[in-house]
C-alpha cells in the first residue's frame, strides 16, 4: 500500500527505495485463514449490532488478534469495541462512544 504514495510522488525510484529500506526492519504480519475467520466474525458481529468499519481496518485488527497483538489505531477513533478473546474467537461484548 506504501508503494501508492511512492509512484505518486516525483521521485519514485527515490521514494520506493526508502519504503524497501523500511520494510527490511519490520516483521510484516500477513492475512490466514484464520484471521480471515476472525475477521468474518468481526465484520458480521459489528454489522449486526448496525455498525460498519471499513474491511481493511477489520482485516489489520484481525491480523493482531490472531497473534495476540496489541493494535493502537486512529481510524476507529469513533469508537471503542470491546472484545471477549478468551477463547481465541473474538466476540464483541459492546461497543462505547469514547467521548462518553
């Protein structure tokens, strides 16, 4: 996704070899299949309680779960989601107004 804002820019040969540089320092977590399951229950658990979150965030929050992950994000900022994983399948317990 980095890449985008490289070949965006002026200088994109530049650009996309600092991204090469950064990635060869960092662990890069990839989707499972059982993220992908944690990630339909997100998804499906949140729609059912008349909540949306964009599919990429859910996808990045299920990459964590399924390592024990700690995710900080601004992007659901909006909210809280308060998550039961105790028994590895995240399940939402309820979902808060952080201004309240």
């Amino acid at each position: 996704m980095a890449n985008y804002g490289a070949y965006k820019s002026q200088q994109v040969d530049a650009n996309l070899a600092k991204i090469r540089a950064l990635e060869s320092g960092i662990n890069i977590i990839h989707a499972t299949p059982d993220s992908a399951k944690i990630f339909a229950r997100l998804k499906s658990g949140l729609e059912a309680k008349g909540t949306r979150h964009d599919d990429f965030d859910l996808i990045i929050a299920s990459c964590a779960l399924t390592r024990d992950c700690i995710l900080v994000t601004k992007q659901l900022a909006d909210s809280w989601i308060v998550l039961d994983t105790s028994n590895k399948i995240p399940t939402i317990l309820e979902e808060k107004d952080p201004s309240a």
